[in-house]
C-alpha cells in the first residue's frame, strides 16, 4: 500500500485484486484497527439494520479515525 497513491488508483489496485487477496486485506486492516471479524454492535438484533442507521456509523467511525492522526 502506498500513500502517494490517489483515490482511483487505490481502486484500480483493490478491483485488481483476487477475491481472497481482499479477504486478507480487509481482515488485516480490521485486526490493525483492534476489529474481529463479524463483531458487530452489541446489545443489538443484528438481523436487520435500519440502512440510515448503519450509514450514520459508518460516517461516525470516519471522525473518529480522522480525529485518531491529527
């Protein structure tokens, strides 16, 4: 992974990519960032998600990863 990449050639390089090649990056980057596969939210029916809902932490955990490096 490079840095000095831009956005679309992150993307070129991900589609690029075999289906178990993103599996192994994905599950890398959520261990770097404390995750386990299929942790989910607690406390909560994880059957069905209101799509608002899950859009709003999503944009959420975004802050706090921007807020994390600066």
């Amino acid at each position: 992974m490079n840095n000095d990449e831009s956005r679309e050639e992150r993307k070129k390089r991900f589609k690029s990519l075999s289906s178990e090649e993103r599996k192994k990056l994905i599950r890398k980057k959520l261990e770097l960032q404390g995750l386990t596969e299929g942790s989910g939210v607690r406390e909560k029916d994880q059957t069905s998600y209101d799509k608002e809902e899950m859009i709003d932490l999503i944009l959420l955990t975004r802050c706090f990863q921007k807020n994390k490096f600066q």
